[in-house]
C-alpha cells in the first residue's frame, strides 16, 4: 500500500515529508475497523475554533474523521495533500495544487483525484457531512452512506461569495440526508427546501469558559489597558458594525473597546483609530478565557444586514458562561433566545447602546448573581448534548436508508420471480 505522490503528514510534534507507505507513514490513513466521516469544510481547522471543530472532535469518538480543507497553491507541478492530526481520530486534508489551478475547473478535477486516491487507498466508504456547498464540484460522484449539510451560516450572502454557491446549495439539498442548521432563522429559511431539516444553534464549551470568572493572570497585550473594557473576541469582517463601534468609543472616550480576531475581507485601513479602541488579533481557543475575563462588559456590535440576518452568535453563550453580561445589536437568534435574558440586553442604536453597556456595567457590581443567572439560563447548554441529538438522526437516517434500500430489493426479487413464474 503506497501514496502515489508527495505528501506531508503530521502526527503530534512529528513532520515527515516523503511517500506514504504501510511503515512510518501508515497513521496518515484512517483505521479501517472504525467507520469514516467525511467533511467539506471552507474553514480551516486551524483558523478559528468554533462549530467545526467542536463537533468533529466529537465524532472522532465514534468514526475516523477526514477533515477536508480548501485547497492552498503551491510552486508544485503536481498535486498533492497535505495530512496531518490536530487530534486523536482527525485528520486534516488539505489539498496543495498549483496557483493557476486555484479557483478553475482544473482545481477541482485536481481534489477530485487526491481525494479519489486517498479513499481508494484507506479504503473508506464514508458518511459526507458538508460545510459548503462549494465541495460538491468534486464529491457529487462519491458513493455514501449518509450525507449530511451543516448548514451553519447563508454563504451567499458573505462578501465574495461565488455566484454558482445558490445553485450547488439547491443540488446538495436534493442529495443530503439530512440537513442541520447553525440557528432558527437560518432553519425556517432552509426547511422549505428539505423535509429533514433540524436546527442546532451553535452550543458552549461551559468548563472552558467558566475559567474566565477567575483568572489569575492577564494576558500582556491586555493587562495595559485602562478600565471599563467593553471586549469583543471574533472575525472582524462586513458582520462587524465598524461605525457603531467608533460612534461608541467617541461617546464615551473613558470606556475601552477591546477587539480580538483576525480581520478578514475588509481593508484594516478602513478600521477606527482611536486612543480608545485596542486592536489585540487573532488569538487561539485556549487564550480566549484569559481575555474575557479581564472585561467588564461583553459586546456584539454586528451589523444588521444580509450578512448577519441569519447568524446565531456562538459568543452569546461563551460570554455569558464567562460570568459576563452581554449587550447586542438586535441579531434576530440573539433576541429570539436571550432577549428576555437579566444579563445581555439589546440596543438598536448608539445612544441605546451606551445605555445598555452602562446598566451592563452596573449589573457587573455584582458578578456573583450574574454567574448565577448565567448558569441557570445555560444549563441544558453543551456541545456533546448537540453532538449526541445528531448522532441519533443520523443514526435514525441510515436506519430509514437501510429499509428503503432493503425494500426496493425485496420489490424488484418479487417482480423478476413474477416474470419466470410467466
């Protein structure tokens, strides 16, 4: 058993680059006694760590997951995958092909046949779980077991997105199984299209976030920083409510904003300057803790536009668990599941804005009964709770696949018997 070209793979601290093989380079496939998932993921594992990552870490108990990535260029003449083990059971796939290949009809052929070579190879027969509609392009062919779409968010109406998105999303719901999405809103929206449509909005790490309630040491780009600290931790992309969030820092010059993440799809020329509004950058999972907890005041200042007409911010509840109060833009699963909430509020405009950050402030005098009520309004919150709902759907789909599948051979043996019997 070989890899026919070049590849890397990564297990733990270890980069190996060469051919792989059944030796050294056999853990770059999965164990074929456990059965396959396979996802198509716009995403990056490695970009932020969010809804992706938390379920296919999941899975990874139960199946090998092939973590399928967009592709990167390379200066290669031939394609080839890049493999390697963010965690036990995962395995990320990134397909490296040529520059001039990137975004053509050459591009997809060029995955089609990495993918098609390493399936064959690790002899998977996997359960398809798609990210975006876009992966579709160079899996339509594949023979599974299930397909699944995560429907987390309307790619369509994101900056940039390709015009052919709405077409090959209409193509994966005639094809999956079954489809999930990431809120209630983006459900309604989705369940006209598909009868076996469920919402999973987006759930909470508790444990994780806990920790922000008593941390004992502030990051060094953060500890700086006067207080109060109005902080938010995410992309800063078009979502973002940029002119919200100077009109708030210019009204009230005493307060600072902190804001965490990469920037992504928008020039950071076009970002305000002001002495009062800190720019921190990406950080990883692990840090986020550190830095919620040295806020005083949790906000979600998105737009209110096409592109955030959908989202259901996995920050609500992250923020909440971190014993913070939360103030937002009225982002219609927001108000839908916290707006009666004690401890995030809603503001329309900048005025209102900073009158709700500054009762969010007062309520903070008290951070004992806002970890209270936080606990009681998250505690049928989990990812493993989202994990387990759908494995039992899917579990429940293969079953209904099965009996179809069953049936339709019992019909067409009853029919060629009919035939002899004639």
């Amino acid at each position: 058993m070989s890899w026919a070209g070049p590849f890397q793979f990564e297990i733990g601290k270890t980069r190996s680059t060469g051919k792989l093989s059944a030796g050294s380079g056999f853990a770059a496939l999965p164990d074929s006694n456990r059965p396959t998932l396979l996802c198509l993921s716009h995403l990056r594992w490695n970009f932020v760590y969010q809804r992706p990552q938390h379920l296919m870490s999941r899975f990874a108990r139960t199946y090998q997951v092939l973590f399928f990535e967009e592709p990167i260029a390379t200066d290669a003449i031939t394609p080839w995958l890049d493999i390697s083990m963010p965690e036990p059971g995962v395995r990320v796939l990134v397909p490296r092909i040529p520059a001039s290949h990137i975004g053509t009809r050459e591009g997809e052929a060029d995955q089609r046949r990495l993918l098609n070579r390493y399936l064959t190879i690790s002899g998977a027969e996997p359960v398809l779980w798609y990210y975006t509609p876009m992966s579709l392009a160079f899996t339509d062919h594949l023979d599974a077991t299930l397909i699944v779409y995560d429907c987390m968010d309307e790619l369509s109406a994101f900056r940039g997105a390709p015009p052919e998105l709405i077409e090959r999303e209409q193509r994966l719901m005639k094809r999956a199984d079954l489809v999930f999405t990431g809120g209630v809103s983006l459900y309604e929206a989705k369940k006209r299209h598909h009868a076996n449509t469920h919402p999973f909005p987006s759930s909470v790490d508790l444990d994780h976030f806990r920790t922000a309630r008593n941390i004992a040491q502030e990051p060094v780009d953060q500890a700086r920083i006067p207080h109060p600290r109005l902080g938010f931790y995410g992309v800063i992309d078009e979502r973002l409510d940029i002119e919200l969030v100077d009109a708030v820092a210019a009204a009230r010059p005493d307060w600072h904003i902190v804001l965490v993440g990469p920037v992504v799809k928008i020039d950071p020329a076009t970002l305000p300057r002001r002495p009062n509004i800190h720019y921190l950058g990406p950080k990883v999972y692990d840090e986020l803790p550190q830095y919620l907890g040295g806020w005083d005041v949790a906000i979600m200042p998105f737009a209110i536009n096409e592109s955030t007409r959908f989202i259901s911010p996995t920050k609500t509840p992250e923020y909440m668990a971190g014993g913070r109060t939360v103030v937002s833009t009225p982002i219609r699963d927001v108000v839908r599941a916290y707006g009666t909430s004690a401890i995030v509020r809603i503001a329309r405009d900048v005025n209102g804005f900073v009158s709700a950050i500054e009762d969010a402030l007062d309520d903070m005098q008290t951070p004992a009964a806002v970890a209270a009520v936080a606990d009681h309004e998250l505690r049928n919150m989990s990812w493993d709770n989202t994990w387990e709902n759908m494995n039992a759907l899917m579990d429940e789909a293969i079953a209904t696949t099965e009996t179809l599948a069953y049936q339709a051979a019992l019909g067409a043996g009853r029919r060629t018997a009919r035939r002899v019997r004639a």
